[in-house]
C-alpha cells in the first residue's frame, strides 16, 4: 500500500482526533473530589481535555468512572515490534513427511497442565485428535506420539515422565494467572528440566502455552517457546519441524 | 405440579427418574459399605476435634492415620479413638492426638463392655457437633425470619482474591450491591489436599481456603451486614475435593447456607478418584441435609469440556443423578440446587431459543428445586463489551424460565477474577433485566409443537436414552467412557483411591448413627 501513514493517532469520528474512552474505578467515594480525581489520573495519563461522562458510586468507598478524552500520545507505525512467526506452517501431510525423513522413528511430546491448574481445554485443543478451530490436534499426525497426562501434574512428574519416554519436547500448559501462577509454574518446569538434561544440547524443547503470557518473553521463563491465545495445532507442529528437525528440507 | 409450558409427558418424566434410581443403587451400596479417611476426619471434627501441628497438619489427620496404621479403619475411628480416651491417660482429644502424632498412642479395636463404653461416649462426643448444627439451622431460621428472605431469584455473586482479608469487605460490598448470595472461591489446588488447612488464610490462588475459621469470619461478616441492610444473606462454599466430607462438617458447624456439592465433579474435573468421590458425597449430602444447607450442583462444567448443544442430555441425566444420590442421603428437594448453565456457542443460529429450550425443560423437570443457574464463561471473549450483551441474554433466560438463583455473570470472565466494577456492572444488568422483565414468565408460553418446546422434548428422550445405556453398562463405567465432560475416568484411576476402605461387620460411626436416625 502506498502513501499508508507512519504516525497515526487514535481515531474516534475523524482522522487525528485522537480520542480514547476509559474506565476505572478509584478507592474514593463519590463526592465532590471524585470526578476531579477522575480527570486528574486522566490528565496525567495523556488524556486533555478529558471529560467524565459516567460516575457511579459503588459502596460509601469506591467510585467508577468512563472517560473519554484526547490523548496527545503518537503511535509511530516504524517503531512497532512484530514477532514475525519464524517458520512456515505446514500441513499434516508435511510435518509427517519431515519427521519421516529426517527423524526416522516417531516424534515424541509429552504434555501437561503443570502444577494446581486443572485447565485442560487448551491443552486438549492442541494435543487431542479433536483439535482446534476445525484443525485437528497432534495425536492425528501420524508421525507423533502424543503423551498428555491431562491436569495437576507437577514438574517433577512432568520431566520424569518425558526422561521415561524420551520425548523430543515438552509441552506446558498455565491457564490460571492469578498471582503470577503461570510464570511460577512454568519456572518450576524449567528448572526441573535443566536439573535433568545438566547438559544442554541433550535437553528436548520446552514448550508452555496459555492464553495470556503477552507480558513475557521465553528467555525470562527459561523456555524454548510460548504459544498464545487462539494457537493452532498446525502451528505447533510445524514448530516441532522447524526447531527439532532444522535442516529439514520441506516442500514448500 | 403447576400447568406445564412444554407438556412433558409425565410417563417419560417418571421413567426417567425411575432409570435414575437405578443406575444409582449400586454406587449408593459402595457408599454405604465403605468409608473413607475424610469421612473419619469429619466425624473427629464433629466432635469438636479442631487444630493442627506446627506444620499446618491437622490432628484429626494425625488421629485417623495412627489408628489406621495400628488398627486399620475398617470398624472407623470411633471405637479405637474413645476407647483409647477411657483409659484415662489423656485430657482431652487434642491433647491424645498430640502424642498420637509422634507414636505416642496405643490404639486397640475394643470388645464387649469396652466397646460399648467407647461406644457411647464417641456418640456422645459427636452428638455435641449435631448439637451445634441443629442449633445454627434454627439460628438460620430465626434469621431469615427476623431480617427477611430475599424473594427469588437469588442473586449469587463470587468473591476469589486469595485473601480472606480482602474476601470480607469484598463480599460485603457485594451484598450491599443487591448479592443475596456471596460464595467464596476455594484456593487452586485444595481440591486435592488430603487435609483441610487451619485458621484464616491470606495466600490463596483465585480463590480463599476453606478453612474453618474463613467460614466463621465470613459469616460473622455477612452477619454484620444482613442487619445492616435488613435481609439474610447466604454465604456459600466448596464441599468438594478429597476432603468434602470435613468441608461439609465445618459448613455446617459454621452456619453457611449453601454448598457445592456434586456427585461426579471432583472426578471429572480434578481427577479424583470416582469411588472416592461417591463415598464421601454421600456422608457430606447427609450432613448438608441436617445442616439446612441448600447444595448447588456442578453440571454447567460439562458445558465447558463438552458442546452445550450436543451435550444438552448429558446436564440433564447428570441432574436426575445428582437428585437421586441427594434424596438418598436425606436431602429434601428444596435443598437441590440442580445446576445448569448459558454456554451455548452465540455464534449459531437461534441459540437463545436452545438456551431457553433448556432453561425450561430443567424448570419443568424439577419444579420444586432452587435451580442454579450458570452463566456464559466459555464464550465470554476479551470483548468485554459483547459479553455485557451475552449476560443481559442470560439473565433474561434465568427470569423468564423462573431459575431459582442466578449466578452473576461477569463481562471479564475471559481474562481475570472479577474487578469490583465488574461486578458493580453485571448487577446493573442483572437489576435491569430483573425490574424490566417483571413477571413475563407468566406471560410467556412457547408455541405447542414450535421449536422450543420440540427440542425441549428431544433432549428429554435422549436423556431417557442414555440413562438406559447407564443402566446397562453401570454408572462407572460409563463415566470411565467419558459420558460426562468427554472426560474419561476409571473408577480405580485418579487420586485418593488408598484412602478408600471397606466397613468392616462391626463398623461404627456415630455421625453417621446420628444421621440415619435424625433423618425427617
Ligand atoms: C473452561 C474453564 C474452566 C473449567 C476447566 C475444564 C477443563 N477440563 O479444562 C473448570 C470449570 C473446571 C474451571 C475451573 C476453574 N477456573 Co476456569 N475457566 C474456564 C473458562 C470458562 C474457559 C477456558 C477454556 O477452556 N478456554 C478455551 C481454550 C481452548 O483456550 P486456552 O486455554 O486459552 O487455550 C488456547 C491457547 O491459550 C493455547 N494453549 C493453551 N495451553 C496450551 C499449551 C500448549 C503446549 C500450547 C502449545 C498452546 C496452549 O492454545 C489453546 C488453543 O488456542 C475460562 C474463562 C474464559 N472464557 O477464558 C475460565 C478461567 C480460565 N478460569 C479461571 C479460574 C480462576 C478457575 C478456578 C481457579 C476457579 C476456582 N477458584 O475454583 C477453577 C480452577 C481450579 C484449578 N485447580 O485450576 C479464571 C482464571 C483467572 C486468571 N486469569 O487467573 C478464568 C479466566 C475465569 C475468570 N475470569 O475467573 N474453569
């Protein structure tokens, strides 16, 4: 596209306007300070002129508020970070083919839900026959094994069960975020791997996924990748092919 | 029954539930011939057993494992526990369990006279806690009488920081928002603790332990506020996991009103062992029922595993068990809160008329109990503002079908435990819809043979279909095929299994006594 600007504002009716709406709620009751503690905390975030054009008391102590106003802040469309997806996703077909030729035995994952979280759903969306969003999971490709010890699992059972049966990765799953739970648990995992594999160029893939570690990196979590919401199972093989089979020549 | 909307026939309606009695006898034999670790704890914990050691482990732990190490549990705790207590050497239980926890106890099955001096004195001990309990239940009589009892539905509001601290201003704040219910989250992972911590608590993960003095606090709290506010509010909690007999005991120790307490969730959603699982429902619904306790079931969680379109029948065979197993143990049917749930995926078409379907012939089926009514968490999305959308639908099925307690449904429940304003804005709309809805459940008949009444039939007749094949193949079994939540569970797979034991001629349990015998 040409001519497609680099620095945009927000867009309420009109180009540039750069209107936002906002809501929250401060530990203040609603008197005469509490819609002037509104703007305040706007004002302060960018918002100018702000107005509040909702507040409502709820409880003698607390106050909640929508504002709208004109922040002030440019988004600069060059200075954006996109993690590109660094491989091709492939078809079953392929990814059973690249194992074949390549690996000349099965692949093997073995997958939980670590620690006190009992999701499964994801976990299931990606490794269960079933699938996701009409694609089917893991278990379907026929060059896979799949192990999925289902939920309540903890890191040491995970890494035991994967030494057992010589998985080439390891697939972590953490729904539940509540006091940092997914980071906390999938460290314990990570540590019990590198426990495990002291030697680094033996270790199988770390994998973990869930639907909000947007504020992490692997690096930080000690793993090799992290899987988001609305993952596919295809994308996840296909990073199997790409990060434990790198020479693979696939068809394109 | 009042005139029907959907015109069930009542011949499929009796058939269904006469399939239900069957399918449930043979788990209802296991139940009565066994018992297990926590229904032994709970039965100490009745006696007023309370505390822990320094790490946190309850004594009525230490008490149950040393008698089950000497002499096993197969004649239960009582007879060893108040045998050893006659011989004079301790002061008291808690004092005896002390020792017991460092070896210092001999525990022996007692005979003849011994037997029924320990006999008596366990029943005695144990009746204190039924004492406690009958006199909370008429408290709560008192109460509902003397501030008033909100009409139906009830409004049911969740508190889950973690924090009881912060749990308590939480759900008053709740309560004076219009909550007539608050239910406190339990903790991730107290499901599967195989002992209930002590004392108030401030490190939960979404959710708060159950703990005793939680459950004291919490009351005395919402106590404070019902007076405040001039109507009883109901406090709920979890009785569910490996120790949902304790829960169930402390629950009704400390007056709370409403428990969950399903027949198969701990199995199917924390892998808890199926036998375990139906043995310790048992004597928890029999507490609940002397309790006053309304208990909530957990059938909408199917909906979240399985499709709420394919799997509409299996809410419903799950209901008509969870009825059966809850009669059984002395519930009366005011006290089932069947549950279902809203999780129809919204992006098919006429999904409002499924959900209403649904809605109805659950109303219909059981007309006398409160149902529970769950709200959509499965398509709830990060669109905050859809699912304000979603809700308002919810809450205009649950007055229209007249659903008995309504769960708030929150615009965040795709991506965290609720804010204070979410909660603040879904009674808003629960409010709206409520006032603005008005009595419309009179006036609203769904055209005979139109689709709302037909798939309201069709899922009944599937449902009558697959109890059949329960039948047949055995509850067990059929929940180890994954019948429920396409959740597979073998009935000697899963966890607390070890802590199953066969009664043995002989057995005693004077909670249990007790129960059977204050059946009304
Ligand atoms: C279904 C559900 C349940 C079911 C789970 C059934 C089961 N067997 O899984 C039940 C009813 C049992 C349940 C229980 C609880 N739940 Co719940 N639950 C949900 C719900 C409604 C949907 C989650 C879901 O299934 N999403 C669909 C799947 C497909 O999405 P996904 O998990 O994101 O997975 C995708 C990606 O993230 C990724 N992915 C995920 N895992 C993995 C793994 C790998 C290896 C890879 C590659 C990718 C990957 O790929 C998947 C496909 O795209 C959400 C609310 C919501 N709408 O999100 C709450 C929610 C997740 N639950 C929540 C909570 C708090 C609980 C409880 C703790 C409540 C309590 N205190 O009792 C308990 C859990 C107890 C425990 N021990 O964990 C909170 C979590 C809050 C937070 N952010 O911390 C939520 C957000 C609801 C809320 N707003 O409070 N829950």
């Amino acid at each position: 596209m040409t001519g497609e600007p680099k620095i945009v504002r927000p867009y309420g009716d009109t180009t540039g306007d750069g209107m936002v709406q906002l809501s929250f709620t401060l530990p203040v009751g609603k008197d005469g300070r509490a819609d002037g503690a509104a703007l305040q905390l706007a004002r302060k975030m960018g918002l100018e002129p702000a107005t509040v054009v909702h507040s409502k008391a709820m409880g003698p102590d607390f106050t909640f508020f929508v504002v709208y106003g004109r922040v002030s802040h440019l988004v600069d469309l060059s200075q954006v970070e996109v993690v590109e997806r660094e491989f091709p996703v492939l078809t079953a077909k392929e990814v059973n083919l690249a194992i074949r030729s390549r690996l000349r035995r099965k692949l093997v994952v073995v997958g939980a839900t670590v620690g006190t979280d009992a999701h499964t759903v994801g976990l299931d969306a990606i490794l269960n026959v079933k699938g996701f969003a009409g694609e089917k999971g893991l278990e379907y490709y026929r060059e896979v094994r799949v192990v999925n010890m289902g939920s309540q699992v903890t890191a040491d059972e995970l890494v035991a069960r994967a030494k057992a049966e010589h998985a080439d990765a390891l697939l972590t799953s953490q729904v539940v975020t509540q006091k940092d739970a997914h980071l906390h648990h999938t460290r314990e995992v990570s540590e019990a791997v590198v426990a495990t594999w002291p030697d680094a160029s033996h270790r199988p893939l770390v994998i973990v996924g869930g639907p909000r570690f947007d504020t992490v990196t692997p690096k930080d979590l000690g793993v090799d990748r992290i899987f988001g919401r609305g993952t596919t199972p295809a994308e996840v093989a296909s990073y199997l092919v790409h990060a434990l089979l790198p020479t693979a020549k696939v068809p394109a | 029954m009042p005139q029907t909307k959907l015109g069930l026939d009542p011949a499929v309606v009796r058939r269904a539930r006469a399939l239900a009695r069957k399918a449930a006898a043979p788990v209802e034999k296991l139940a009565h011939t066994h018992t297990t670790v926590s229904v032994e704890r709970a039965t100490l914990r009745l006696a007023g057993v309370t505390g822990a050691d320094a790490t946190g482990m309850p004594w009525v732990n230490h008490l149950v494992d040393a008698v089950r190490e000497q002499v096993g549990l197969e004649y239960g705790v009582a007879l060893p526990v108040w045998h050893a207590l006659a011989s004079g050497e301790h002061t008291d239980l808690v004092a005896m369990a002390e020792k017991a926890a460092t070896g210092g106890v001999r525990f022996a099955l007692p005979t003849g006279k011994d037997a029924e001096r320990a006999a008596k004195a366990a029943r005695k001990a144990v009746g204190t806690g039924f004492v406690r309990i009958d006199r909370n239940r008429r408290d709560r009589n008192k109460l509902l009488a003397k501030l008033g009892d909100p009409p139906k539905p009830w409004i049911y509001l969740i508190v889950a920081t973690g924090d009881i601290y912060e749990d308590i201003p939480q759900a008053q704040a709740a309560a004076r928002e219009g909550a007539d219910i608050v239910a406190v989250i339990r903790s991730t992972g107290q499901s599967l603790l195989d002992y209930v911590p002590e004392g108030a608590t401030r490190e939960g993960y979404a959710g708060t332990y159950a703990t005793q003095e939680n459950f004291r606090l919490m009351r005395a709290a919402l106590d404070d506020v019902s007076r405040e506010l001039g109507r009883y509010v109901r406090l709920t909690n979890y009785a569910s996991g490996l120790c949902m007999p304790e829960i169930a005991a402390l629950a009704g120790l400390e007056r709370l009103d409403m428990m969950l307490n399903d027949c198969m969730y701990g199995i199917i959603f924390r892998d808890i062992n199926p036998q375990r699982t139906f043995i310790d429902q048992r004597f928890s619904r029999a507490i609940h029922a002397r309790a006053g306790i309304v208990i909530n079931t957990g059938e909408d969680n199917y909906l979240t595993t399985a499709d709420a379109v394919d799997a509409a029948h299996t809410v419903i065979v799950s209901q008509l068990l969870n009825e059966r197993f809850g009669l059984e143990a002395g519930l009366q049917p005011w006290q089932l809160g069947l549950g279902h749930a809203f999780e129809i995926n919204p992006d098919i078409p006429d999904s409002f008329r499924l959900e209403l379907a649904h809605a109805l012939l659950v109303r219909e089926l059981f007309p006398e109990a409160p149902l529970k009514y769950m709200p959509p968490t499965k398509h709830m999305s990060g669109n905050v503002f859809a699912g304000y959308l979603l809700d308002a639908f919810f809450n205009l099925v649950g007055v229209m079908t007249g659903q008995g307690i309504i769960l708030v449904g929150m615009m965040t429940e795709g991506i965290h435990t609720p804010f204070l304003s979410d909660r603040d804005l879904a009674l808003e709309n629960v409010n709206y819809v409520r006032n603005a809805v008005g009595d419309l459940a009179e006036d609203f008949r769904p055209a005979p043979g139109g689709f709302v009444v037909e798939r309201a039939h069709r899922v009944l007749g599937e449902s009558v279909e697959l109890l059949q094949r329960i039948v047949d193949d055995g509850l067990l079994d059929a929940i180890a095929d994954g019948t429920f939540g396409i959740t597979k569970r073998p009935a000697d797979g899963g966890k607390g299994l070890d802590g199953v034991v066969k009664k043995a001629d002989g057995y005693l349990n004077p909670a249990s006594d007790l129960l059977e015998e204050g059946r009304t």
